[in-house]
C-alpha cells in the first residue's frame, strides 16, 4: 500500500449541522441524543458520530412525509423537474468534495468516487426531464358507446433502505423517479455510509425540495424501524437494495399493508468468455466488471467460465492486469484499489479463496490479506476452480476472480443459470447468432454483451428469481411510484 495521508478535513465536506437526523425540513437530534460512530475503512479509525434515529423518530419522519404528500402531488410536474435538475447542477459543482466524502467513509478510491458522483447525478437529470412526461391515456371503448381514460396519480409516502457499497447512486435512483412522480419520501442509508447520503439531502433541500418531501434517517435501528413504518397503514411503497435475506423480510413484512415493494438484491453474475472471443477485449471487460468499487457490487463478475481452450490464457492475462494494481487508502495518489467495507467482508473473502484452493483452485496472483491496518485484500485470480466449489455459488463482494472451465455452448448455459439469483451477466463472444442465443437463454434481468459495464440512468436496472423484482432506471423506473387510475366516460 503507497500514498502519503491526504485525509480532507471532514467538517469543510460535511458541516456538523448535517449529521444529524433531517426530519420535515429541520435537522435535529435523535430523540433519545443517540448518535453511532461512522468509520474509515482504509485504517478501521473512527471518523465521526452522527445521530442514530429510533422508531420514534421514524413515525414522525413518516407524519412528516404524510404531511407533505398532497401538496407534493399536486405541484405542477416541471416544478418538480426543475428541482432536479437545480440539484443535478449543485451536484456537478460539488463533485470533488462528494468524491472525497465518499472515499472517506465507503473506501473507494477518488477516481472510483467522482465516477459514482458523476453516474448517480445522471438519475436527477433523467428523472428531471421525465418529471413532465406522465401521462395516461384516452381511447374510445372498442365496443362504443363509452371513452376509457387513464390517470397516472403518485403511489404515495415511500420508504427506502440504501446499501453501503454506492452511497450516492442509489439514492438518487429512487429519489429521482420519487421527486418526479410526486412521492414523498423517508429514507434510511446504511449505517456504514450515511454521510453521502446526508450530504446529497442537503444539496436537495437548497435545490428547492420543499420540507417533508425527503426525511433522512441514519439509524443502527434497521430492524425495528422497517416494521414500524411497514406496519403503518399510510405508507404505501418500500423500495430495497441489498441482500436477498434482507429483501425477504421486508417482502413478508409489506404483505398486511399490501405496500408497493420494488427489490433490488443480491446477485451471482457469471461473465462467459466463449473461444471465439477477443481477449483482450475479455480482459478489459473483466477488469471492469470485476473491480469496479473493489468487486464489492451486486452487478460484478462473481463466476468467470471460460471456454476450456483460452482459459488458461485469459487467467494469466487477467492475472497481470489484476496483480499490477496497487492497494491504499482511496484519498491517495495512484492508489488503484481501496479497502473493503469492514473486518467482515475481508474474513469472508478470505474464507472462499482458502476453500476453493482446498477444492483444487490453483492462485495466480493474491490470495491473501496484506499486513497493515485496515480492511485490505489482495486482487485475486483463482485458476482450475472446481464447478461445485462454494466460490461459485456464493457472492463474493471482494476483488476474486475464480476462472472454471466450459467445453460447450450448452454447458456454459446450464452453468451461468444454476444459480438462486438472477441479475447481470455477461457475455464475450464474436458470434452474433451466439450473442442472440445467449441474450435469449440466460436468467437474468440484465445482460452485458462485449462490455463489463451495463449500468446507465436511461436504462432498467433489475433482476428476477432472488435477486427481486421492480426496475431502476429508464422509462420504467419512474412506473414504480406511480399508480393508475381508469376513469369510464359515456360518448355524450
């Protein structure tokens, strides 16, 4: 690990005012004074403390968010819009100082981190300009007599639940869409990373977002807080990203009020490299689906099968590249790779390469958790890893690349699928009729084709089987916070 200490002052990235609970436009204190110390990962040291909301203060988050509701739905749409798109801009403005604040408390380096500021801000620019494009529809009934007209009305208060591993973009993947249909919102970041998100409110707020629209609440309560509002009859829609066991619960907790639930979960993507395939170009791709935020997202390459032909090639390629990044704190110069999340990740990484290698799995390159402080692992290239080893069928979340082989187009299909979950994947190959096939065979909600990176704001992010249901993103995206109603009208 290299780079002398660059840590920013926090106080000028994010003043105390705003580590505080932001409920119905006023940032105040936890109920109860409780606040939760919020770390930096690179070192495991304490960065600050931020108010650490009870289920008290969620109730009056979501009266807050009540209160609001009407006069937020009956705002004209490019009032909203053009909310989103003031922050949009305050955002751009912002972006170094977000980058930073980002890295401080997620580990991602500054260039990972800019380019995250840079992808969610996208989400306000989209939402902006589709904030005018809700509509129904008008038609005569086919059997005359009648019209039929549709009205699209905002599906009401909404509550979220953010991950750590992309502070900023997803948040404003569902606030974007919220703000532009109308809904109010409370909102819940991880606790690991609730300073973005804090950030990104007050940003909002001096957009113009009028109070109790957006509540903010960082919270060690996760649990009791979600059946709290879920058991409230006046919440009407949940949206979710992180892990599938998690999504479950809150699936099952949404069943009483018959809330709205959209969920984004966990993911097992395999990334298929056939022999026609450009090399090169593979790599490249798998660096990108790999390591982006140090592998530590759903859509990253979790299961790399490679057509028996090149895939020693391909792993001693991808091995060079991988082993040439260096490790550091993510505020340093020429750091390529931060630290995980917690002692945790970095415990559970380390498991499932020491099982694999038990398995058969040969180490090209890592395999190890270098000395030092913080939560550190080594980029990681596994070769002959058995089909049946458990790194195939657990999501990794660390910089592991476990590489098995295929021998036919069938095999590389049934192997891709043979998992619970359901959302990214991906495919290189020079064969367009191959590339129809595979688009057309593979389970999931996504498929990157020649490309390791699939996400974009004008696109439908989601998955099926147990990586959720719901998109994020594009046309549809805004659909989920909206309700229809159908009005019949006689001819005369």
């Amino acid at each position: 690990m290299n780079g002398a200490d660059q840590t920013p002052d926090l106080a000028a990235l994010l003043p105390d005012e705003h580590r505080r609970l932001l409920v119905g436009g006023r940032w105040r204190d936890a109920e109860d004074g409780a606040t939760f110390a919020v770390h930096d990962p690179a070192d495991g040291s304490e960065l600050t403390r931020v108010a650490d909301a009870s289920v008290g203060d969620a109730v009056e988050a979501l009266d807050a968010a009540v209160a609001a509701q009407a006069g937020w739905a009956a705002t004209p749409p490019r009032e909203r819009g053009e909310i989103l798109r003031r922050a949009f801009e305050m955002i751009g403005e912002r972006a170094d100082d977000l980058a930073r604040l980002m890295s401080l408390e997620m580990g991602k380096t500054i260039k990972e981190a800019k380019g995250e500021v840079a992808y969610g801000n996208e989400f306000f620019r989209w939402y902006a300009e589709e904030a005018v494009r809700i509509h129904g529809r008008w038609m005569q009934a086919p059997a005359g007599g009648s019209r039929l007209l549709t009205i699209k009305k905002p599906v009401g208060p909404c509550f979220f639940v953010t991950p750590w591993n992309f502070p900023l973009a997803m948040g404003t993947r569902k606030i974007g869409p919220a703000v532009a249909a109308g809904c109010t919102m409370v909102i819940k970041p991880a606790a690991q990373t609730p300073l973005t998100m804090l950030a990104l409110a007050a940003i909002l707020g001096e957009a113009g977002l009028p109070d109790g629209v957006l509540n903010v609440l960082p919270s060690t309560h996760a649990k009791e807080m979600s059946q709290a509002l879920q058991g409230d009859d006046r919440l009407r829609k949940v949206s979710f990203t992180g892990s599938t066991g998690v999504g479950r619960t809150l699936v099952r907790q949404s069943a009483d009020q018959l809330q709205r639930v959209s969920m984004e979960l966990g993911g097992n993507a395999p990334f298929l490299v056939f022999a026609d395939a450009d090399l090169d170009a593979a790599v490249e791709g798998a660096m990108v689906a790999k390591m982006r935020n140090m592998g530590e997202a759903c859509t990253a390459a979790n299961r790399f099968l490679v057509h028996e032909d090149v895939a020693t090639e391909f792993g001693e390629k991808l091995a060079e590249r991988m082993g040439a990044l260096s490790l550091g704190r993510g505020q340093d110069d020429g750091v390529d790779v931060g630290p995980l999340i917690d002692e945790a990740a970095v415990d559970s990484v380390s498991q499932l390469v020491t099982d694999a290698v038990h398995d058969g799995a040969r180490v090209v390159t890592g395999g190890e958790r270098p000395e030092g402080a913080g939560w550190f692992y080594r980029p990681t290239v596994l070769l002959d890893v058995p089909a049946g080893s458990a790194i195939n069928s657990e999501e990794i979340f660390g910089p592991v690349a476990p590489i098995t082989t295929f021998a036919t187009e069938e095999e590389a299909v049934a192997r891709a699928n043979a998992t619970e979950y359901g959302l990214a994947s991906y495919v290189y190959t020079r064969d367009l009729s191959r590339t129809i096939r595979m688009a057309e065979a593979l389970e999931f909600g996504m498929v990157g084709v020649n490309t390791g990176l699939i996400s974009n704001p004008a696109a439908p992010f989601g998955g099926v089987k147990a990586s959720g249901f719901g998109r994020e993103g594009g046309f549809e995206g805004i659909e989920e916070y909206l309700e229809t109603t159908y009005v019949a009208l006689p001819a005369t």
